[in-house]
C-alpha cells in the first residue's frame, strides 16, 4: 500500500516526508508572512523544506517557475519567479534567460512557453494537468472549420493545444479578446471572426463589438458552472457585495456581475478599488492569493475548484527539478507554425484590458462542433 503520508506525484511515485530542521527554518522563515493568513504554522512546516528544496535547485539549475493566479497560496507566494495571468506568464517566458522553465500551471500554459523557447527546457510537474478547453478541440477540426468558412480569420483562445494554434491566425486570452477580434476583423477585411474554443468567452465577446463571431462548443468545466442565481443569492447574503467574474462564465452571470476580467484583470480591480467585500467568481485559489495582498478588504468566498490546476504541487515541483520530468516537446513544425500567432498577439499594442460590459446582446453567429 502506498504511504499516505507521502506526498502524491502523479505518477506513481512516492517521496519521503522532508523533515522541517533548522536549517529549512533558517531559510523560510521570511517567506512565512507572506501566507500566515492562510497557512497555519503546523501546516507550514509541511510546506517549508519543499519551499527550501526548491528554491535552491531554482539558483543551482538557473530555472523560473511561473506561476498562474489559480496556484494554492504556498506555490504563488513561496516559490513562484513570476505570477500573473496567461497573458503575462507567457510574456514572462518570452523574457527569461533561465535554461528551465517550470510551469506552474496547466499544460496548455506550459506548451505556450515551450513555443516562445524552444532553446529551453519546459517541465510541467503533473501531465494530467489538462483543461476542458484545450482538450475539446483538434487541429483536424480546425482546418475543417476553415473549410467551412472560407477566408474567415481564426482567432485562438491560448487555452488550447499547439496544434490548434498551429492552424490560427491569432491568438487572444481573456485579457485581451475584444481588441484581438476586432484587430483580426480589420486586418483580413472581414465582418466575421471564427473565436475558438470557448463559447462563452465568445459570447462575452460577442456583447461588446459589431463584429460577427462563429464559435465552438467548449466550454471551462469551472466557470461554466456558476449561474445568475449564484449572484443574486450572494448579493442577499451580504448585500454590498462587489462581485468580479472570469469571461469564460455564462453570459447571465456577467450580466449580473459588477466588473468581468481575466485573473490579473480582477486582481487589478481589487487592488485600485479596495472595496469593502468582494466576491470572485473563478477558481478558488484565486481568492486566497489576492486576500493576501489586499488585507482590508474582505472575501465572499464560493469558488469552483479547477481538478487540473490543483494537480501541481510543491513536492511535484521539487520532483520535476530534480528527474528533469516532464519535458515537454513538440515537433519543430508545429512550434514554428504555432508561434507565430502567439507573438502576433504579443506584439499587439493594446491599451488596456478587454473590458466585458454586455453593451449588446450577447449572440454569436454560430456555435460549431464536431461532426456537425
Ligand atoms: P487568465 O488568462 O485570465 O489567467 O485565464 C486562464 C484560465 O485558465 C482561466 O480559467
Ligand atoms: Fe481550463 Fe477552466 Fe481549469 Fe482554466 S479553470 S485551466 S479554463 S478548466
């Protein structure tokens, strides 16, 4: 029988508890307050010889961990180089002079980096750390919807794998969407964009621009299962409330939200705001890791938890670092194919965050699927 006691890599594997010493001590003991709130001290010395472990591999190896808002608070906190949203991890990676990059992330995430770099070793600590989005659409079923839409610009969400944004145009991420189809519409001279995978992401889109868009019937396994009548009953909770909510939600939880961004998109508005409550409607660690940097300001707290995002874990992260597993490759091609709609949307001058205020209804043309 495997020992409880032991971390879970994943993969089968089993590691022996690290002992909190001294020395562990001596080394973490500054990152403690940034987490106290959160971790209580008989957890933390669980944590900190993983903390401590890492941290020194990172210096010895020259390796970045990049860390997604949704990472639990002792990975945000303790050990990431750079955290942010996918937008921004993946600007970090185009960045960085380490040799290693760790994602602490999902694999999308991790085959978006390895794209910018491919010079560098990408490792992501848990294969299985997947997403609804990026595993409901193919490249196969891309070209067939370029098919069927014939000079139609696809505009990719980066939740999906490299050989969907091998066959894309552009891509966008939710802190960016609106601009990115308006910007492809105009550049292939089109009153249609194809916007991929993510239906109400699309939808959400749909609501602030003239442009027509054809989607595709994913959907985020976390987001799409709040509902309006979440809000509504949050707001008679604690009346007051203000309620920020992820683009990849239905198109009447936005409606009923006060402000709608991506992660670092709300994380902002937290921080230029202060307001008294707050409520954010996406992954559950999100909440946690914003309360810690904004301690005035108090949190409702009904999350969904993304099963993918909390796949990654400190002992997997000092596993990865340790055995180099796993790398994660992609044949040249489909790098060189992949990359150019990545750094075409990097490269986009955009003044500001996508704004989602439901100024229109929230329609789209078409939502495709396979074998229709
Ligand atoms: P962001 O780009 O807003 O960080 O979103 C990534 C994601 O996976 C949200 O579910
Ligand atoms: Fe994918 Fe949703 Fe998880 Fe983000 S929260 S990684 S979109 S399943």
């Amino acid at each position: 029988m495997p020992d409880s006691s032991g971390p879970d890599f994943g993969n089968g594997a089993e590691n022996k508890k690290l002992p909190y010493t001294p020395d562990v001590k001596a080394k973490t003991d500054h990152l403690y307050p940034k987490v106290a709130k959160f971790i209580p001290e008989i957890e933390w010395q669980l944590h900190a010889p993983y903390i401590a472990a890492i941290n020194n591999l990172k210096k010895e190896k020259n390796a970045v961990i990049l860390a997604h808002n949704y990472m639990t608070p002792e990975i945000f906190h303790c050990v990431g180089d750079f955290a942010g949203d996918s937008l921004q991890l993946a600007k970090e990676a185009e960045r960085s002079d380490a040799d290693i990059i760790v994602q602490a992330g999902v694999h999308f995430m991790a085959e978006t980096s390895k794209i910018l770099c491919p010079e560098k070793t990408v490792l992501i600590p848990d294969l299985r750390a997947g997403c609804s989005l990026a595993s409901s659409i193919t490249g196969a079923d891309v070209r067939l919807l370029k098919e069927r839409y014939p000079g139609v610009p696809v505009v990719t969400y980066v939740n999906t794998t490299a050989d969907v944004k091998a066959e894309t145009d552009i891509c966008c991420t939710s802190s960016n969407a609106v601009e990115i189809v308006e910007h492809a519409a105009k550049e292939f001279g089109t009153d249609t964009v194809i916007m991929i995978p993510d239906q109400f992401l699309a939808r959400n889109v749909a609501a602030m621009t003239d442009i027509k868009i054809v989607t595709w019937a994913g959907a985020c396994e976390v987001h799409e299962r709040f509902t309006a009548e979440d809000i509504r009953e949050l707001r008679e909770g604690t009346p007051g409330v203000i309620v920020l909510a992820h683009p990849e939600c239905p198109p009447e939880v936005l409606a009923e939200a006060d402000f709608a961004g991506s992660t670092s998109g709300m994380s902002n508005y937290v921080k230029d705001n202060q307001p008294k409550n707050v409520v954010l409607i996406t992954e559950c660690s999100m909440s946690d890791n914003v309360a810690l940097e904004n301690p005035k300001v108090d949190f409702v707290r009904p999350c969904n938890l993304c099963p993918h995002m909390k796949r990654i874990s400190l002992p997997k992260i000092l596993r990865a670092l340790q055995t180099m597993e796993h790398e994660v490759l992609i044949d040249a091609d489909i790098i060189e194919k992949a990359r150019r709609p990545i750094e075409r949307m990097i490269a986009l001058p955009l003044k500001r965050q996508s704004m989602y205020n439901q100024e229109r209804p929230a329609e789209v043309i078409a939502v495709e699927s396979r074998g229709q």
